[in-house]
C-alpha cells in the first residue's frame, strides 16, 4: 500500500485503512459521542487540543447524518443508525481507504439512500473506498470501477458498464443485469428509445435520457 509492504508494516494497515464489517460491531453501552470521541483520540495527534477533538466529532456527526442522536445509546439505535456509527467510528479515525461489507444489507431502502449519499460523501473528499456487494443495482450507479470473484478469481475488472454487459460473465457469476439495463432494453426494442449503449446509471439519468423524446 502507497509502497509498504502490509506483511512486514502492519502499523501502516492500522494508521491508513479503516473496515466497517456487515455486523455492526461498536460498543453498545457507550453514546454515539462517546463513541466518536474515543475513535478521534486513537487516531489523532497526541498534540490534538480537547476543542479540535470536538469539532472533529461534532463534523463527523453531521456527515453521516446523526444530529440529534449524540446523547443516545448505541443500542438503542436503530439498524441503519447502527451503520452509520460505524461508518462514523472510521471517518473519526481519518482512515485514507475504507472497506465496507455489504454495507446495505438489512437496512430499510430510506437508511439505504441515506447511507449511499453518505458514501458519495466521502467519495467527493477523496477517500478510497472497497465495497463487498451482491447488490448490481448499487454497484451499477455508484462504483467507478467493479471486480467480480467467482470461486475466488478475479474473472472481470473493468467499469460497471463494460462488466454488466457480459452475459457470460454475470452467468459465470450468477448475477443479474442492473434494473436500468433492462428498462433501457425494453424501450429500446419498442423503439421509444434510441439503439445504443446509452445505458443510464439510475433515475436522473433516465430522466434525462427520455426528456426530449
């Protein structure tokens, strides 16, 4: 990573990467502040005054759209709440790339949304991000580049649209065509929409697409 070797520096895959597992593993008796508090001062310079600590955490609560949630209790959140302490726990930490297990399985379409925008977020600041996902819907509209492992091999790396359009590759795979290429598909051989590759990577974009037709 960035030209150290992992297997001989394991403090450089400490300081840099941060990973959020699929189960939401934090400290349950703690508040959300606490929780953040005790992330930013791991990671923090030991130079770091108590002030910029806290306008460290209270930044890192409006990211993920927690305001109004501090005081609480962890377990007392709710399933996507949970998500995004957890989400919140490594941006705290200021980890240069983050590892996500299916970061929206079990969570409600709502705390879905909420959790992609914050991830769009943190994609705009110029974060790393590896996401594991079974979702082609999400990995279609969000991701810049997609891998797929089958039985442990890489058997295509490319960006989402060149991936999700071979059919041998998804059937290899088992998965599925994104639920805009068989919209885009559908018209297409209706003839409402023009032939091509055009395919749309979610609503605005289908929008816009169909607007002038």
């Amino acid at each position: 990573l960035n030209g150290d070797d992992l297997y001989e520096n394991y403090e450089v895959l400490k300081k840099v990467i941060g990973y959020v597992p699929q189960s939401d593993i934090v400290y349950d008796n703690l508040t959300v502040k606490q929780m953040l508090h005790y992330a930013a001062k791991l990671r923090m310079p030991d130079d770091t005054s108590k002030q910029e600590r806290i306008s460290k955490v209270q930044e890192v609560i409006e990211t993920v759209e927690l305001k109004g949630h501090e005081s609480k209790l962890i377990k007392k959140l709710s399933g996507g709440q949970k998500k995004r302490v957890s989400i919140a726990d490594i941006i705290a930490m200021e980890s240069e790339v983050i590892i996500f297990d299916e970061p929206t399985a079990a969570l409600d379409p709502l705390n879905a949304a909420m959790l992609e925008e914050v991830l769009q977020k943190m994609g705009n600041e110029g974060r790393t991000m590896l996401i594991s996902t079974h979702d082609v819907d999400f990995a279609y509209r969000w991701a810049e580049r997609v891998i797929v492992f089958c039985h442990g091999k890489i058997i295509a790396d490319d960006t989402p649209l060149a991936v999700f359009k071979q059919e041998d590759i998804l059937k290899q795979a088992n998965l599925k065509h994104p639920m805009m290429f068989d919209v885009y598909d559908i018209l297409k051989e209706k003839g409402i929409v023009p032939d091509g590759d055009v395919y749309p990577k979610n609503i605005a974009e289908f929008q816009a697409m169909v607007k002038g037709l």
